[in-house]
C-alpha cells in the first residue's frame, strides 16, 4: 500500500532549510518565524523516525538521511515549481475570447491587428460561436455575447445597444425604382422575415400588424451572415447600423431610414469572471475594446457591473 505523505506544511519547512541550512533563513523565505520552521522539522523527523538535522551551536547540518532525502525534495518542488511557472507564462500570454459571430467577424476581424500591434506579449485566440451555440463561458477569459447575459456573478459591460432598421443593397433598391416608404420593402425579398424585429420597426414606421407570411423563411440568425446576403442584393436585412459601418460607407449597403428601433434588454455584453477582475491580459482587451467604441463616437452604455 502507498505510504501516506507527511504534512506539506513539514515537507515545505524542510526543502527550505535544507537549502539555506538555516531554520531562520528558511522562515524569512516561508513567511514563519525560526521557531515555527524549527516546530515543523521536529515533526517531519517524528514522523520519519529519524533525524534530519544535527543541530550545532551557530548552524544546522543534515544528517545522511536529511541529504539524502534533500536531494530528491529540492528536486520535486524545483520541478513543481518549473510548472506553475510554465502555466502561468503560457495563461498569461494567452488570451481567449468567445465572441458572437456578428461581433467576431464585423468588429474584431478588422481591429485585432491593432491589439496586437500594442500588445505583442498578449496572443489572442478568437472563438465565435454561431446562431444556435451559447458562448463559452467555461473556457473563455473574456466573452462578448449578443443579447445573451453573462452568468451570475460575472463582471459585465453593456457595450454596444441593439439598434436595428433595415438596409439593402443599392442595386436591389433601385430595381424597384429606389425606396421611398417602408412599404416598398414589402416589395422585396426579406432577409429573416421571421426575426422579432421586423414588425417591431414597421410598427415604429407606422405599419401595424404587417402579414409577412408571405415572403419564404430564411432564418440565418447572425447579422454577420445577414448582411453578407443584403449586401449579394438578395433581400432587404434588418440590421444594427453600427456593425455595418464600413460597409455602408463605401456603398455596399444603404439605409432608407432614419428611424432605428431598441429591444430594451438586447445589447451586445462584454463579460469575465470574477476571479480575472485584476488580470492584466483582460484589463488590457477590454480598455482596447472600450477605446475602440470610444474612437467611433459610441457611448459605453453600461458601467461595470457584477450580474446579480
């Protein structure tokens, strides 16, 4: 049968002392008084049945069996702490993200660079997930969820709002002689007619109870693969402005309206546990993120805050 280890508290007390062959340095190192490492040897060796140490006037000296059983000690916690060493360097030079499709390849895929230029010690590792997948928030240092809260106790910031109005592409537009009312987009092929906000903005636009039932059901679930087909001119998508930015300005998409619509409780989160509250790596992402918004002229809407 395996032998039972001796207490780790007497196991530690000793490798210091016998590297320092010194009680007293060995406490400096420990956070223990010469007395306490002094207390814990005495056990070690009770438990052992033999002695460690010859205790001199001025100094400590191991006995054979104390070398002995030094050497392979001072081993295992030099390799113990090679370990944690190792562990630490590679989860602080790594960093993971599970971000909404949406997020990840309409935010983050043009911008990392940018963090990473400024940060050449943090790697970053994306990993979004889809329409019907949750975040993973297991394995993720940080994760940016849409309309998705972040589990009890996380630290949540609310930073980017829901805004949605329908866009198209400027072809399709003018294949029915351009767009004047809201409805004309009645007119066209609907990208994800069935999503919740459609009739939320046509109520908003002054149509009450509009029958989409007509227009075939192409759920896609991400605005990112949404805004792709609006941008092919394969429909009219309902999308928040500000993730298609770029591609409204150099005329890939065109926005009828004025008039965007806000689900109250639907904003896009960036979140982390507690427990990296102080952590270098996250600290870092999110002040980056926070600045980003910040350079596009968007307010951070919510202030930290753990969720309850």
């Amino acid at each position: 049968m395996p032998t039972n280890l001796p207490p780790l508290s007497a196991i530690r007390a000793f490798e210091a002392a016998s590297r320092h062959l010194s009680f007293t340095k060995a406490g400096d190192e420990l956070g223990m008084t010469q007395a306490a490492v002094s207390y814990q040897i005495k056990l070690l060796e009770e438990r052992l049945g033999f002695q460690l140490f010859t205790r001199k006037a001025r100094k400590i000296e191991l006995t054979d069996h104390g070398a002995q059983l030094a050497a392979r000690v001072v081993d295992a916690f030099s390799a113990l702490r090679s370990a944690f060493e190792d562990v630490s360097e590679l989860n602080a030079a790594q960093l993971v993200v599970s971000s909404n499709t949406t997020f990840a390849v309409n935010w983050l895929a043009s911008r990392l660079f940018h963090f990473q230029m400024q940060n050449p010690d943090v790697g970053v590792r994306i990993v979004p997930y889809g329409p019907k997948a949750d975040p993973d928030f297991s394995e993720s240092d940080i994760v940016v969820s849409a309309c998705k809260a972040p589990p009890k106790g996380w630290v949540a910031h609310e930073i980017v709002q829901a805004d949605f109005t329908p866009m198209l592409s400027p072809g399709l537009a003018e294949s029915i002689g351009g767009i004047k009312t809201p409805e004309d987009l009645l007119k066209l092929p609907l990208v994800d007619p069935q999503d919740p906000w459609w009739p939320m903005w046509f109520e908003a636009a002054g149509l009450e109870d509009v029958d989409l039932s007509g227009h075939p059901s192409s759920r896609m679930g991400s605005q990112a693969l949404e805004a792709n087909r609006a941008i092919a001119g394969q429909g009219v998508a309902i999308l928040t402005p500000y993730f298609c930015k770029m591609a409204l300005e150099n005329g890939q998409l065109i926005q009828p309206f004025d008039l965007t619509c806000r689900a109250d409780s639907e904003s896009w989160y960036l979140s982390y546990p507690p427990a990296l509250r102080t952590s270098r790596k996250v600290r870092l992402f999110r002040d980056w993120v926070t600045s980003e918004l910040e350079r596009d002229g968007m307010p951070i809407h919510g202030k930290m805050a753990v969720v309850a």
